[in-house]
C-alpha cells in the first residue's frame, strides 16, 4: 500500500485533489489561534507563525503547497522561506478572472507534484461530507446549532481534520440546541486568531450565523479536476472584490443579517477593503483588528458590546 503523505496547505486549496492523490491534508492556520507563540519576524502572525513552526519543523510535514496568486502575499514570501529550509514546496495560483482553464492547468501541475491520483473515490466522499456542512451552516442560522460548534467543524473543511472517517465521526457528534437568536451577525473577512472569539460574541447577544471565509470551504467541491476547476475558480477570496461583494449581499441577505463583523489582521492586505465593504454592504458594520493569537481582548469585547447594545437600540 502506498505511504500517505502529509501535505501542508496555506490557504484553501481543493482538498478534494489532495486526497485523490492518495495523501493527507494538513491546513497550517488551523493550529494557530491555539499556539502561544510569538514570532520575531513578522507582518501578519498567521504567516510568521506557521514559517516558523515548519522551518524549525515543530510540525511534521511532507511537502508544502502554498497558495501564491489570489490569495495571500505574505504567504508566498513566507512560503519560500519555508521552502528555503528545505520542505519541498509547490505554488498554488487561482485565476483572478475567474478563468476555469487556467485552474485546471494549476490543479493538473498540482496533481504532478502529488504523484498522479491514486484514490480517485475520494472527491465523492468529500462531496457527501460537506453536504453535511451545508446542513451545518444552515441549522446553525436556524439557531438550532451553537455558533462555536458550527464554527469548529467548518473552519476543518480545509483539510477535514486529516481523516476523512474520523471527520465524519466528529461531524455527527455534534449535539443540536436551541438557542434564541436575537441579534444575527455575518462575519467577514479572514477567521478571527482568537481562538474563543465565537464563544465570546455569543456570550455578549451576538449569534455568528455566516462565516464568510469557512463557507466557501464547504460551498466547492468537485469529483474530477475538470468539474473542480469549473467550481472552485469562483472561490471568492480569490476574485474582484465586486465579484465576492455580490456573493456576500445575496448570502447576508438570504441569513437576514442584523450586523456585520469585519475581522482584519494585522499587516494584512484584506484591510484595505474595510472602506469598500462598508459602503457596499448596508448594514450596521464594526470593525475590528487582531495580531497575535491567544484569547479575544478585553477591548474587543467592550466593542462587541457596545456594538450589540448599538444594533438593539436602532
Ligand atoms: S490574514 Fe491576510 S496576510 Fe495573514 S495569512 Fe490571511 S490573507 Fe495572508
């Protein structure tokens, strides 16, 4: 039987291939909001911290695939430090015109790298996993989920916590409550590195019912590199921002959405949009900024509060 490889990723990558090609997928933000780490050299932690933690081979990995184009720039300077070290690494690039051609020849230069597919039942065993998120996501809306449950397992989509048998068996132990939504809040953005920041805002009369980055791990899928490339290649973190803004007004709009919460990191270029997403998206916006991970801040709570009492009052 052939050896099963784990292969980092630093962003969305179609975790459908990854495990069509027989190997594990390993998403490296996914330790982060629980590491008490704090790098030397940094612009956005998220970056800096997995650099670090895969040069100095804190975590064990194969090989590294790093999404350079349409996502992140930090992550491709990082990325190759990382590869300097010495991890074989691959670039990623997602088409910004959306063009499923030119993904396709990505994700045929991606399956190079990973040794040619050998498990190709895999991709429909994603696809009936994340109709199971689907089902999360809405139920969660619905108030029948917690937010913080919904969040832990969909935020796992990227690379469905390694072991798509043991993710199944996480997914359906997850127990449904009732919860009495007052105030219904979108969070946009990069995830929070605040590794309680669900529970918090839950905690202060905030239900998160839209997670904008995890959805669009659930959203895509694909059971062959020609029907993956057609679905992916409007990931929406990849596209125009007016392609992902009219994606978000047709989501928040269907979630009847009280509230939006931005989320921006810290020396990340997604802060430069919190002026277009505020007079394009009409609803009451706070907007907030993290650094290093560890626990949500006193002062970001006081926000979030101040935020809530702003949405029950209007
Ligand atoms: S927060 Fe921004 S800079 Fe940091 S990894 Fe994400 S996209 Fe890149």
């Amino acid at each position: 039987m052939p050896v099963q490889k784990k292969i980092a990723i630093t962003a969305l990558v179609p975790p459908e291939l990854i495990y069509a090609c027989g190997d594990e997928t390993f998403d490296v933000n996914n330790v982060i909001p629980e590491s008490k780490k704090y790098p030397r050299n940094k612009l956005c932690a998220w970056t800096a911290i997995w650099q670090e933690m895969l040069s100095k081979r804190e975590i064990n990995i194969d090989s590294l695939i790093v999404v350079a184009g349409g996502d992140c720039h930090n992550a491709l300077v990082d990325g190759q430090k990382v590869a300097m070290s010495g991890i074989p690494t691959h670039f990623f690039f997602y088409p910004f015109d959306g063009s499923a051609e030119y993904l396709e020849s990505q994700l045929l230069k991606l399956r190079d790298f990973l040794g040619g597919i050998k498990s190709p039942e895999k991709p429909g065993e994603i696809r009936e996993l994340k109709d199971l998120g689907l089902e999360i996501d809405k139920k969660r809306a619905q108030g029948k989920l917690s937010s913080s449950d919904a969040f832990r397992i969909l935020i796992s989509f990227s690379d469905l916590a390694g072991d798509l048998d043991k993710f199944r068996e996480t997914i359906s132990s997850v127990r449904e409550t009732d919860i009495e939504i007052n105030n219904r809040i979108a969070l946009i953005g990069v995830p929070p590195i605040y590794h309680d920041f669900h529970d918090v805002s839950q905690s202060l009369g905030l239900h998160v019912v839209f997670d904008e980055l995890p959805y669009e791990f659930i959203r895509h899928s694909g059971t062959d590199i020609h029907q993956i490339a057609r679905d992916y290649c409007n990931y929406t973190f990849a596209r125009p921002l007016d392609f992902r803004i009219k994606f978000l007004q047709k989501e928040l709009q269907k979630r009847k959405v009280d509230g939006v919460v931005h989320y921006t990191q810290f020396a990340c270029h997604h802060m430069l949009e919190d002026d277009i997403m505020r007079s394009n998206l009409d609803y009451p916006m706070l907007t907030i900024q993290g650094d290093l991970p560890g626990n949500t801040p006193e002062q970001i709570k006081l926000r979030l509060e101040a935020f809530r009492e702003a949405l029950e009052r209007s």
